[in-house]
C-alpha cells in the first residue's frame, strides 16, 4: 500500500491516478484529526490494513486534485545517520563515518511535505540538499538483532536532510523548520522485501546532483535500525533518515528539488531565500 495524508489531514490510499480515502475505514471515525496524525495510529493502522477493505464505499479523489501533505508531520523522533555513503565521505573528506560517529537526532518540527519550500535561513552561508532513504518504524524495537530487524518496519518513504554549512552540531545544522521535507506518501514494507537494492536520483533546479542505489550503504538498513535501537527505544512512526550519497551540493531561491527513489515515490519541493539573513544577524551573536 501507499498511504498519504491529503486535504487536511485525510488518509488516502493511492491507487492509480486516484486517492481512496480510506480515512474512517483505516484509522476510525475523526481519529487522524485536522493534524493529519498518521504516526500516532501506525499500529492500528498497520493491523487494520491486513484486512480486506471495503473500497467501493470510499469516496476518491484524483491525485492530481489533492494537496498532498507530509505522510508523517510530527513522527516523534527523526533520526539521520551521518557519511553513511563511502562516496559521501570521500567527498566532505571526513576521516570517519557512521560507524564511528553513531546517530544524531534532527527536530519533528522541520518536516514539510511535497510542494511546500524549503526556507534558506542564511544569505552566506551554503544550504545544501541530501536525498535519502526514509524508514518508518512500526513496532516498539528496542536490542533488536540484525536478522530481526525488518520486522519492525512499517515503511519507507522519501527524505531530503537539508543542511547548513556551518560551525554548529549537527542537529543544529539540520533542525530548522522546513529542513525535513518527507513524502510523497508511504509505502509499506511487504511492497519492498529489500530496502537494500533500491536506486536514488536526486536533482536540483533539472540537473542531476546524486545517484546511487542503497546497496552502497555503510551500515544498511538493517544494520542501522539495530544499531540505533542499541541507543534509543525506537517507536512506531519514528523516522530514521539512511544517509545521503555523494552530490550535495547549495540550494538557491527558486531552486527546485526532486528526490525519486525506486518503488517509493518522487519527492519534489521549492526553495525560497527572500527572508534568508547574514549568519552575522542570527540571535545570540553579541555573545561571541
């Protein structure tokens, strides 16, 4: 299946050119609510689409009609895994990787959905774009082994890691708002038995900056899911973000973006620089 949110937070099954809205059937009467809160009925949502679905009662939308939203607005963790590409790293000249610098974490409050803008915060300092793999948590995990680990996975969607070239932590870097776009929807994991052999293009303002295919991964998918519930309990509708290949590069106003993941979906979003400012004029300056 692949679900999107949709017209205020609608729940929709895309079939074709059309959304089946599958809202009351899937999630319950007004249980996804204006927000849009796909996260917090993953569970029920994940059962409840193992059984038959009475879809001739749907109302359906065209896609084409339908404001797409980000599948998850507000998962409860967002978690990134740095240089888990070897070309990646090759191309920051990092001496180290995932493997030595574990996982950080980027603020909910950053995700914005297909077609929305990414604000550039700074007129001098580079914003660049990172296309990745998105993974969908569906079951609590926490110690879960690598053999084990797929089995806690509700879906994968698209994720664009937006990223300012400065001095501060990670998490700082990548946590402003509208710094995680997700979408276009997500697609359950029984439709991609191998996350690991999946092919990635993302290009910017029609050029081509990263392709790659997820067997290229320094921890894989598997790997990362087990590795991070070593470190924090995972819960259903968390997000871990797999890492960016090689091909980062700085986004400008008016710039568009299109992250196209085989079997997932094509993310594309805009860029929008006319309220950026100096880095001399963020707050907290005067203390330096």
């Amino acid at each position: 299946m692949r679900l999107a949110l949709f017209n205020k937070g609608r729940l929709g099954l895309v079939d074709g050119d059309t959304l089946v809205d599958v809202t009351e059937q899937l999630a319950g009467k007004g249980a996804l609510g204006a927000a849009g809160a796909l996260h917090e009925h993953i569970e029920r949502v994940a059962r409840d689409a193992a059984s038959p679905l009475d879809l001739a009662t749907c109302a359906r939308v065209p896609l084409a009609r339908a404001v797409l939203e980000a599948p998850l607005p507000r998962p409860g963790k967002i978690i990134g895994a740095p240089v888990n590409y070897l070309d990646h790293k090759a191309e920051m000249e990092y001496t180290t990787s995932v493997a030595d610098l574990g996982v950080f974490l980027k603020a909910n409050s950053s995700v914005i959905g297909p077609d929305q803008d990414i604000l550039l915060p700074y007129t001098d300092r580079r914003t660049d774009q990172e296309g990745e793999l998105g993974v969908v948590i569906g079951r609590t995990a926490r110690h879960v082994g690598v053999d084990d680990a797929l089995d806690h996975v509700f879906g994968y969607t698209c994720v664009l890691d937006i990223t300012v070239r400065s001095g501060e932590d990670r998490s700082t870097r990548k946590s402003f708002d509208t710094f995680t776009p997700v979408g276009p929807w997500v697609v359950t994991a029984d439709e991609i038995p191998d996350p690991d052999s999946l092919g990635l293009r993302c290009d910017v303002g029609g050029s081509t900056r990263q392709r790659t295919n997820t067997a290229d991964l320094i921890f894989d998918v598997r790997e990362l899911i087990a590795y991070t519930s070593s470190v924090m309990t995972l819960h259903p509708g968390d997000v871990i973000a797999t890492g960016t290949p090689a091909g980062v590069g700085p986004l400008t106003h008016g710039d568009r973006v299109v992250l196209e993941i085989e079997r997932v979906g094509r993310l594309e979003v805009g860029v929008d620089g006319s309220r950026a400012l100096p880095y001399e004029q963020r707050p907290g300056r005067r203390h330096r």
